[in-house]
C-alpha cells in the first residue's frame, strides 16, 4: 500500500514540476538541484528524484554532468514536430467526446466556453491560461481515452512551454475562444469528423503562431523568438511563384 501511494506522490510532483515549467516558471538555464529544490517545494527527496527523471524522459530536462537538471533547449524542427502529434491526437480525442460526451460533460464544456469569454473580456490572462487547460482535459474525460491523455500529456510540455512563451495570452484567447466554440459545437451534435478537423484546425494555429515567429531572424517585431532554449529555423526557401522550394507544383 505504501508502494501505491509513492507512486502516486511522483506523478503529483512530476505534473507539479511540469506546470511549472510551461508557465515559465522555470527557466531555461537554471540549474534545479534536489537538496534545494525539495526544500522549495516542501516534499522529500524520493518523489523529486522520481519526477525530475520522468521529465527527462519526457524531453523536458535533461541531466548535467556536474550534477542536477536544466530545462532541455529545444529545436524549431522539434517543436513543428511535437505539434503535429499533438494535432493528430487531439483530434482524436475530440472525436470521442462527440461520439461519448454525456449530458453533465456537455454542460461543463458549456460553462467552461462562458467563463473562458469572461476572462478574456476583463483581460484575466491567467484564468484564460488555466481555462484553457480545462478546455482540453474536459474533452479527455469526455473521450474516455487513457491511452490518448497519457500520450498528450506527455507530448503537451513542449508545446505549451513555447506558445505560452512566444504567443501573446490575450492574442491567443481570441482566437482560442471560437475555435472552442466550434469545437463544442461539433461535439454537441455528435459530429465527429466535425469536432475533430475544429481541434486540428485549433492546434495547428496555434503552433503556427509560434512557428511563424521562431522563422523570424530577429523574433518578428517584439523580438519575441529570443527565448532562450529554443533553436530558432530558418523560414523554407520559396520560388518567386511563392511555393516553397520544397513544394510540388
């Protein structure tokens, strides 16, 4: 029984420690000890140590020789990568929520698009960050899909660290809030080829977002593909047709 609880301890921390990280809580370049950082958080050891080595093999940290974990740098290619996955498995989530959402999961989906609209209206930017972590672990639930949570839970640390680094909250609310009102739309009328393209179309913009902005040489306007830990990459070559030079015609 001890066992279980142990193992229950190491997931919290380890979601914990993850949330952190997307919300820029830890930074890229800071040494994260176990003696300090247990102190920090108030836990023992043994659950840290079982966390910090879970999110290196989730990508997110990786182990320094001279002791300790840093947040791992990511490469634009990387994260282009990380959201297509994650397009692909949203969207199958949201085709089982159309498919096996019940009366009460509608209703929270429902009361989750108002509260979203009234925080993006009082510029509550972050209520509209946790809203919209809500949003999708509402849908989960309601896809039923262990496999498919487990999956994007362990995929969502690399993109939600960049977009909440490179895309403004605000900017992103608007657009999060009618892609989330089609999306519960599709999913109310049992449309699920409708609910699932609405969540792909809902992942790939926001990860064009960032991908636009990490192409820039200079991080667009505000500068803002500078973050430290991120490989920024060049935009694709394009013919004067205005393809890329990758592209068929």
């Amino acid at each position: 029984m001890a066992r279980l609880v142990k193992q229950s301890l190491g997931q919290e921390v380890t979601r914990m420690l993850k949330r952190m990280i997307i919300d820029g809580e830890l930074e890229p370049g800071q040494r994260l000890v176990e003696d300090r950082l247990a102190a920090e958080l108030g836990i023992s050891r043994t659950p840290l140590r079982e966390a910090l080595h879970r999110l290196e093999q989730e990508g997110l940290l990786q182990k320094r020789s001279a002791g300790g974990y840093v947040l791992r740098p990511f490469d634009a290619e990387e994260v282009e990568e990380a959201v297509q996955v994650r397009a692909l498995l949203e969207a199958r989530v949201a085709a089982l929520a159309a498919r096996r959402a019940g009366p009460e999961q509608v209703e929270a989906l429902r009361a989750n698009l108002t509260a979203f609209r009234e925080a993006a209206a009082k510029g509550d930017v972050v209520r509209l960050a946790e809203l919209n972590t809500e949003f999708h672990l509402l849908l989960r639930a309601a896809g039923g899909s262990l496999l498919l949570a487990r999956l994007l839970d362990e995929i969502e640390g690399v993109v939600e660290r960049i977009i909440r680094a490179l895309v403004p909250l605000r900017e992103a609310g608007e657009w999060s809030d009618e892609d989330h009102a089609r999306i519960v739309a599709a999913v109310v009328a049992g449309d699920a080829e409708g609910a699932a393209e609405a969540m792909r179309v809902h992942v790939l913009h926001g990860g064009e977002a960032v991908l636009d902005t990490l192409r820039q040489p200079d991080g667009g306007a505000d500068g803002a593909a500078s973050v430290p830990g991120v490989t920024p990459v060049a935009a694709p070559a394009r013919h004067p047709s205005g393809k890329a030079a990758s592209e068929k015609s």
